[in-house]
C-alpha cells in the first residue's frame, strides 16, 4: 500500500510521529519540548545556528545567547560562569567576584588582603612586596617574623646580631640565654619586647611588680598601673582602699580623678562636697573666695566681688598668676606659676599648647584622636552630634554615616548604588556598571540586565518582553501585556497607575505617568515629593536621581499637624463669612426684586430632567469622575455685555448650583450685583 503522509502544524518546519511533535523550526522560532516558541524560556538559551533552546550550563538559572550566564542558581556569578567559590586573582564580594589588588595571586574579603602573591614578590602581613622587612625572614615566598629577640634572622628559629648568635629556645638543644639585645628584656630564657602582667622591665630584664600591682612599669608601690584586687582604686600609682581626700571614683574605670583645684572633696568634677581652706561655696554650690561672689569672681577686701583675669575660670587675686581653673580655649600650667595659657587655635579645650592635644573642638570642627580638624578625612564622616570624625563602614571610601549603606563613595572595583548609598561589586538587576562615574546607572525600563543607558542596549528582558538585537520588544501596544508567551495570547490592560508595564496589577510598571518615578524594588509608580508637597504619605526623591525612585516615608511631623490644623481653622471661618455674605445679600436683593427688570429670570422648565441628563453625559467621561468641583460654563470679567448668563457649578457632594443671574438695581447709584440661585442634588 502506498505511504500516507500527513502535514505537519504550521508552527514546525518539519515534525515527526504526530503533526505538532516539531523537529526543527521556521526561522525566527526555536525548538523546545517538540515545539517552536519565540523566546526560549528561562534556564535555557537561544541556538542561532541550530534554531533550538539549549539548557543553561550547570548552576545557571538564566543565560544569554552565548551560553554566558546572567544569574546563578546558588554559586557565584563571573566572567558568564557560576563557581562555587571565586578563582585565582579575585575574591566573592557581593554576590560576584572582584579582582585582588596587583601582585596578589589570591585574596579575602578586600582586594589589598592578600593570602598569596605573584613571583616574585613575597607575602607580609597580608601585602605583597618586593622584599621582607627588617625583623622578617623570607621563608617560601612568605615573610616570617624572626625571634623577637632579633634585630635580623637566619631562619624563623635562629637570630643574628653583630656581636653575637642566639638561638631561639623550641628548635635545639642549647644553653639558657643569658642577655638580649637592647629594647629587649629576658624573660623565662627568652627576649621579649615587654614584659607580661605582674612584670616591668629593668636592667634587660622581667622583674617582678610590688604585689598589690597587677601591672606595673617599676619596683614601688606608687608604680602601679592596675591594682592587683577589684576592691582597690588606683590614683596616680598607687593603690588605695578608698579614694583619698581631693579626688572622687570613676564608676566603671577603677580609678580617682582629681577634683576641681577649688574642692576640698567632691563626688563629680564639678560639684564641691567641701571647699579648700579660704574658700566657701556660693549658692551654685561653687568654691569661691567670697560666698556673695559668683564663680568668675574673687573677693577683695576693699571692694568687694571682683572679675578673675579674662584667662582664668576660677582665681584667688586678679592677676593671671593667680588662676584656680581656665576658660575655655586655655589650659593650667602644671607648676607653681598658676597662670593660664592658649591652647592651640583648632582646640575650645585642650591639656596642652600642641594640635595633637585637643580635648574639645571649636564650633564648626570636628575631633580627631585628639586633633581637631574642619573637614573629615576619607574614611571618616562627620557626626554633628559629637562633633567628632568616626569612621565610615569598611566598604566605603566616603560616607554621611557609620553604616554601610550610608556610602558615598566606594574604593576602586566597587559601584556606588545612589538610590540605596550601597557598594557594590557587580550592580544588580535593572542596573550596569558606569565605570566613569564608579556608580550603577539604571538600565531602560524594558531590560532586566544591559551595557549600557537607553532602550539599544539590554541583554535580557523584563517578562513580556522579547529580546531582539540588544532591543527589548513587546507584541503588544502601549499600556498592554501579555500574561504568557505564545502567539494566542491575547493582550491585557495594564493597570491604570501604569503608562506601561510587565504583568497585572500595580506592582509591576515598567514606565510611568509624569510627575511619578518607578519605584524599582516593588515595580510601583511613586508620587514625585515635589509634585505633590500637600501629601504627607510616602513619595519619591525624584532631585537627587531623576530617573529613579529614592522612597521617602510618609511621616506627619508635628510641625505639619500645626500647619493642617491652622488651615482648617483659616479655611472654617472664611467658610462661614462667606456664608453670612450670601445671606445678606439674598435678603437685600429680595427686597429690591420688584425694582428688577424680570427680562430672562424665568426658571428652565424641568430642570431636573435636563441636570440628570447633562450630569450622566459628563460622568461617561473619566475627567468628570476625577474633578472635585466642574465649572460648566463662566463668565468672563472683561465682557460688557448685558445680557444674562447662567452659571453652573456643582459642589463635591453632588450639589448643582444653577442660574446665576446677573441684573443692575435701579434704584441704587452704585452697581451691586443682584442674582438667585437653584439647587439640585444628585444622589
């Protein structure tokens, strides 16, 4: 019998076993499953030669035509690969990998954090170098530390000097040393660089600390530096059951402090429990010469209260060699001299005349250590709430705060992220790297990944949406979607607060109308902050980075309650004098109707019948149904012509007003305007 051959489906360039079993396809389709689809799906990458999908290499979720991947499943994405940890001369950082710094062969968790180097540099502390340092020994590339008795070393055990030859105890047999070189102290046979706790160095070697010292620097009693009991305080070296008399506990700290040079004994720097022989406390509970005379003043015999010298805080005389206690920008030289004298110009206080000895900032700088400076360093930010540079996050070069998304700036190979003030190896999603400007730059809102700015340049494609030649294409028209691919597949309305978008619903705009910014996280259209400064709720910083939504929460301040509050007060009483003006002049225009011309006032017959007609002509309208209050027809100002015209608003609660009307009273001089009015309601 003759063979019976049957065509196959119109979508398969030839099949087999049934008409839609697809073994190749038409160009401009792709074989997947047996079928001929558009795009491949996603795991799965377009075969140009073939005309078929092809499967992602392993880990991959989502690849591009080359089979270069775009997104890993759960490894780290680089170079189009996905690893299960970064390869040589890179590190992971941010969900990619980033080069290490020149020289290093492999790195952690920063690029100049180097674990191995390139030959024929050689590693030391975590940089590679040309050569060791004094004190290292090149051991295989790596840089060792030698003994730490050692000025030079031979190996990481043995040490050379220029007299003499120790070997470091662990690796021979050998003799007890006897002596170290200097600097160094003798310690149980071997040299170290200080001694333990309960130690000081002496004559080059540990000696043991008094023992109600736990740390000491000499032999005495008065030179400890922490005191071997917690029921001891320490104050100046020595170690005391209680504070003594002059100087008050420092909770937390185990210490005295002294108290103010005015106090006898006190219980804070600034509150005297008893004053010093000759002086006596005024009613601020200050030390003073004289009890009638404030803080700044001294008593004189004669004359009375009197100011201290314009340097001195607190003072005994009027002279500058009299001070008890400095102003500010001054200090109290430590001696007999009690005089008063300028602190460096960067400092408000200080302890000493140096930059480097600063204890608070003038107005307008910023402490530093203990230096004072008008402009935070790289690395450091300005907090105006201590007046003090603190450092920024590891991650950023410069930062406004001390999280890591409070960047902005990033070191070399990182990308600043404006909207969210992040640092990111590679940009996310929606995003490419501006090398230029080290920032991610948006891509157009059609592209899920791209190279670059506008709609040329994407690599990948939001769903719904078809990559061809670097552009991202849509079968649908404006403000349309696709819920699924397939040539049947009708287009849907996207929702309204969308010019277009990428699936149903609110949340998935890719474009919106103007004065609103796409909020990308939650693919939402956003109200422009300045677009709409009467909203309290949330809105979008749209000034910083025009094309992208920077969210600002809704937040009603207190300040703004006060305004809302005062305009609904202002607005309540203009409400009710303007109610009291129609009143009043109702009743006087019917009063003097009689004297009216009555030509064109007649009431339209069924007005109700015209109103619900008009009313339903407007509402099929959309703009109807958005505006508060719709004025149908006015009348101009400028006309001087006489004749009546009727006027029609309708208020927000659906109240219509009609038949404004305009007249001249005869028997008045000056020309008040005379009208009535209907009403209608539409409920």
């Amino acid at each position: 019998a003759a063979a019976v051959f049957s065509a196959c489906d119109e979508i398969c360039k030839t099949c087999n076993i049934s008409a839609n079993a697809c073994t190749s396809c038409h160009p401009g389709t792709f074989l997947h499953d047996e079928s001929c689809i558009k795009s491949c799906p996603r795991g799965t990458f377009s075969n140009t030669k073939d005309r078929r999908c092809e499967r992602c290499s392993e880990g991959c979720e989502m690849c591009a035509e080359n089979n270069e991947c775009l997104k890993c499943s759960h490894d780290i994405l680089h170079a189009g690969r996905c690893y299960k940890s970064c390869p040589e001369g890179f590190f992971s950082f941010g969900g990619g990998c980033t080069n290490c710094s020149k020289g290093c062969n492999t790195c952690d968790k920063q690029a100049d954090y180097c674990l191995s180097c390139h030959a024929p540099k050689v590693l030391e502390l975590a940089t590679c170098q040309s050569d060791c340092s004094s004190k290292f020994v090149n051991v295989n590339g790596v840089c060792r530390h030698c003994p730490s008795s050692c000025l030079t070393c031979v190996d990481e055990k043995t040490c050379t000097g220029d007299n003499h030859s120790y070997i470091y105890p662990g690796l021979y047999s050998v003799c007890p040393l006897s002596e170290c070189i200097p600097d160094y102290f003798l310690h149980k046979d071997k040299c170290v660089s200080s001694c333990p706790d309960g130690y000081y160095g002496g004559e080059g070697r540990c000696l043991l600390c008094d023992g109600i010292c736990a740390k000491c620097n000499g032999p005495d009693q008065d030179d400890c530096e922490k005191c071997a009991s917690s029921s001891f305080f320490l104050y100046k070296g020595e170690c005391f059951g209680r504070c003594p008399q002059g100087t008050f506990y420092v909770s937390g700290d185990k210490f005295c402090q002294d108290c103010d040079s005015t106090c006898k004994s006190c219980h804070s720097f600034k509150t005297c429990d008893e004053c010093k022989e000759g002086l006596v406390k005024n009613s601020q509970g200050h030390c003073v010469s004289y009890k009638e005379c404030n803080i700044h003043e001294y008593k004189d015999d004669q004359k009375g209260c009197l100011p201290c010298h314009r340097k001195c805080s607190r003072c005994t005389g009027a002279s500058e060699h009299q001070c008890l206690s400095c102003k500010d920008n001054y200090y109290l030289l430590k001696d007999e001299v009690k005089r008063c004298v300028p602190c460096h110009s960067t400092c408000k206080t200080c302890s000493g005349r140096r930059s480097s000895q600063c204890l608070s900032c003038k107005e307008g700088w910023y402490s530093l250590g203990q230096s004072c400076v008008q402009h935070c360093i790289w690395g450091y930010y300005a907090d105006n709430t201590t007046a003090s540079c603190e450092r920024c996050h590891r991650v950023c070069k410069e930062c406004q705060g001390p999280n890591s998304n409070d960047c902005i700036a990033c070191f070399d190979k990182f990308f600043l992220m404006r909207t969210s003030k992040q640092c990111y190896s590679s940009c996310p999603e929606y995003y490419y790297e501006d090398r230029a400007q080290k920032v991610c730059e948006r891509c157009h809102p059609t592209c899920r990944t791209c190279s670059g700015s506008g709609a040329l340049l994407c690599t990948s494609c939001v769903s719904s949406y078809q990559l061809q030649g670097g552009i991202c294409r849509s079968d649908c028209f404006a403000g349309e979607y696709k819920s699924s691919q397939g040539p049947d597949v009708p287009c849907e309305q996207c929702h309204e607060s969308c010019v277009e978008c990428k699936g149903p619903g609110p949340m998935n705009c890719t474009v919106c109308p103007a004065s609103f910014s796409l909020y990308v996280n939650e693919g939402r259209c956003v109200h422009c902050c300045h677009s709409k400064p009467e909203a309290f709720g949330e809105c979008c910083d749209c000034s910083e980075v025009p094309e992208e939504c920077k969210l600002i929460p809704g937040v009603l301040t207190e300040n703004n309650g006060h305004k809302k509050t005062a305009l609904f007060l202002a607005t309540s009483i203009l409400l009710v004098l303007s109610t009291g003006a129609i009143i009043f002049f109702w009743r006087r225009a019917r009063r003097k109707a009689s004297s009216v011309n009555k030509s064109g006032y007649e009431k339209l017959p069924d007005q109700t019948k015209s109103f619900q007609s008009f009313k339903n002509n407007r509402e099929s309208t959309s703009s109807f149904q958005r505006d508060h209050v719709i004025e149908y027809h006015d009348r101009e100002e400028e006309e001087e012509d006489d004749d009546d015209e009727d006027i029609v608003y309708m208020g927000q609660d659906g109240t219509v007003y009609r038949k404004f009307k305009y007249g001249l009273l005869e028997d008045d001089d000056d020309e008040d305007l005379e009208y009535d009015d209907e009403s209608y309601s539409f409920r």
